[in-house]
C-alpha cells in the first residue's frame, strides 16, 4: 500500500507530494540561478530544471518515506 498524507479532509498520495515539492524547489533553484547568472549559461535549460525538479521529489521521498 502506497503512503498517503491527510490534507484538507483528504488522501493525497505521498508522489503527488513529492513532485509539489520538486517542481517548488526547481522554482527556487531557477530564480537563484537567474539572481547569480547562470541561468543564462545554461545549454539545456529545460531539461536542467526538470532533473533539478526530480532529484528534489526523490529526495524528499527518500528522506520522509524511506521510498
């Protein structure tokens, strides 16, 4: 059986969770970026920010699911 967190009165799955908070943390990760500069540097932007989105999601789901 999958994890499940109680949120407003209901069940979300800890995935959905987990990628809120990747694509959260590939926000933030994206305006640092642009604040120092190296956003611009960037060859593949698009596919930078979605693995940064990814190694957040699985991060989280690794630390608080044990997933």
């Amino acid at each position: 059986m999958s994890p499940s967190i109680p949120l407003f009165g209901a069940y979300f799955p800890a995935w959905l969770i987990c990628t809120g908070a990747g694509v959260l943390g590939a926000a933030v990760v994206r305006v640092a970026f642009v604040r120092l500069g190296v956003d611009e540097l960037l060859p593949w932007r698009l596919l930078t920010y979605i693995c940064v989105a990814a190694i957040v999601g699985f991060a989280l789901a690794l630390t608080v699911f044990g997933r």
